[in-house]
C-alpha cells in the first residue's frame, strides 16, 4: 500500500471529489496551504489527515510534505485537488511498489478542458513523477512549478489521471496564470543569463522528459515565442484534431507565454512603468539626505530660513 498526499488551496469544488477518489487508500493526507474557503470544513468530514502549512513555492511545500508529515508507507502518491486517482491507476501503483528496482514512477496526465480531453494540444503523454519512494525523491523550484531530484533509478506508468485544468473555471485559470507568469519571467531571465540549452539531449536524447526540458529551455530563447509555441501546437502537435477545445487551449497557452513575454521585458525595463527613469539612490539630487530635527537645531539662522 501507499499513501496519497492532496495539496490545497482554496479547492472547496473540487475537494470532495478527489479525496472520494483517493480513499481507495488507508492513509490520505491533506496538505493545505491556508485556504481562506471550505476546503478544510468539506475535508475534514472524511477519513483523512488535514495537516497546514504555509506555501512558500510548489518545491519546497512537497519537500517539506515529504519529510517533515508522517505517512503509513514508505510509498507515497501526490495528487492535486483537480486531479482524480482512478481503480486501475491505483492498480498500477500497487503492483509497482513491489519492484525493487525503481525509487519513483511517472504518471501521465489526460488533460480535460470544455468536457473534452484534450489529447494532442498537451503533448500527451506528459509525464510527472507522481508515485515515490520518500526519502530517495526531493523537488526544487523551476518557473511557477518544480523539478524533482531523484537518488535512484525511475519507471513509467501505463495507467494516466484524468486533470481538470479549469474546474474551478476560467476566471480562476486566468488569475492562477497572471500569478505563474511572474514566476516565469523571472526564470526566463535566469535561465538566459545562467543556462543553457542542452542540444544533446534535445536531439539525441533516450529520455522524453530531458528532451521536453531542453525544448522549454529553447523556447525561452525563440523570437516570437507566443506566435511560435501557438503554430507549433496547432501544426506540429496537431491541436487541430482536438476541435474546438484544442483552438482554445492553444491560443489561452499562446496569450500566457505572450504575457511571460511582457512581463520579462517590465522587469528588465521598470521605467515602464511610469515613464521615469529609476533614481539611483546615490544621487545627492533626487535623493536628498534627510535631515532630522535635532540636526535643525545647530544650523545657523539664516540656513534656517
């Protein structure tokens, strides 16, 4: 058996339905990050732990997850509250855990959006390694989301779980993206002053999961970028055959990778902003000293005036 970590935030629509899909294990943790809603009143009426921490970032909240909250299994399941464990996932899990030649496992995820699973837009299969053995798997911040450090050799699991990106509806996808944008630009930044593309594992490469990485990190560097990833999903990918559903999904991942676009460009130019230069704090004109009254006080009369 294994545990099933749920991490929230604010999930009171979607929370019963995936703890009812998680209870197919006896020890379901839910990880909450100071929901302000009824996520915790709606939880806690099932057989679940509610534990809260505050969030930091999507890495450090699973790390500390992992190491700081006692679990029943050494395996563990993470799984996010607009996500779903289906019976013959749980399967797969079990029988995997019994192999002794793996400390991790990725799962694929079926993105559903507009009812309609969208299948070629999301590059499917998609993995994310979701089923771990804790202690040998830790994350580390990328972008709005994380990377995982792995002390040991991983698998893939045939089984997928169904992802329902805009449960919550779109209003709430748009604010959740306006935030991860931020994210975004800044490790674009970084990304193009510190990294680097990895050309022989995007072109040679025996992994998908380092081939995707070494195209996200030569995408940060195209031209055009909202233009390209957008004909590249609908062209290369063949969004197309994902209907209606699969020309909105892709002109939304267009706008979101257009709004990483400006956004790295007002961090590197603030001046944007209001149209000023900034005032380095050095200049004895636009920033004067301050004087307080003490100082007033043994300044000659006529200074005073």
């Amino acid at each position: 058996m294994f545990s099933i970590f749920i991490l929230t935030y604010n999930e009171e629509r979607d929370i019963a339905a995936c703890i009812e899909s998680a209870l197919l294990s006896d020890d379901v943790i839910v990880v909450d990050s100071g929901s302000g809603d009824r996520t915790k009143a709606i939880a806690t009426q099932y057989p679940v732990r509610f534990v809260e921490h505050p969030f930091s970032s999507h890495g450090q909240q699973r790390t500390w997850m992992l190491q700081q909250v006692p679990g029943k299994y050494d395996w563990a399941y993470i799984l996010e509250a607009d996500e779903r464990m289906t019976p013959a996932l749980f399967a797969e899990c079990l029988q995997a855990i019994t192999r002794s030649d793996a400390v991790g496992y990725y799962v694929a995820e079926r993105v559903m959006f507009l009812g309609t699973w969208i299948r070629h837009s999301t590059q499917f299969p998609r993995y994310q390694l979701r089923l771990l053995k804790r202690g040998q798997v830790w994350f580390d911040d990328y972008g709005h989301a994380e990377r995982e450090v792995v002390t040991g050799t991983t698998g893939f699991l045939h089984e997928t779980y169904p992802h329902y990106t805009c449960s919550k509806g779109l209003s709430r996808w748009i604010e959740k993206h306006n935030r991860y944008s931020t994210d975004e630009a800044q490790e674009t930044l970084r990304q193009l002053v510190t990294g680097r593309v990895q050309w022989r594992s995007l072109l040679w490469g025996r992994s998908e999961m380092a081939r995707r990485r070494a195209l996200k990190d030569l995408s940060l560097r195209l031209p055009c970028r909202p233009l390209v990833r957008w004909l590249y999903m609908m062209l290369v990918l063949g969004a197309w055959r994902d209907g209606r559903a699969g020309l909105a999904w892709c002109t939304l991942q267009a706008g979101y990778e257009y709004l990483i676009v400006l956004k790295v460009e007002e961090i590197k130019h603030p001046e944007y902003l209001t149209g000023e230069q900034p005032v380095a704090e050095t200049d004895p004109v636009a920033c004067p000293q301050t004087t307080n009254e003490e100082d007033l006080g043994h300044l000659p009369l006529m200074e005073l005036g």
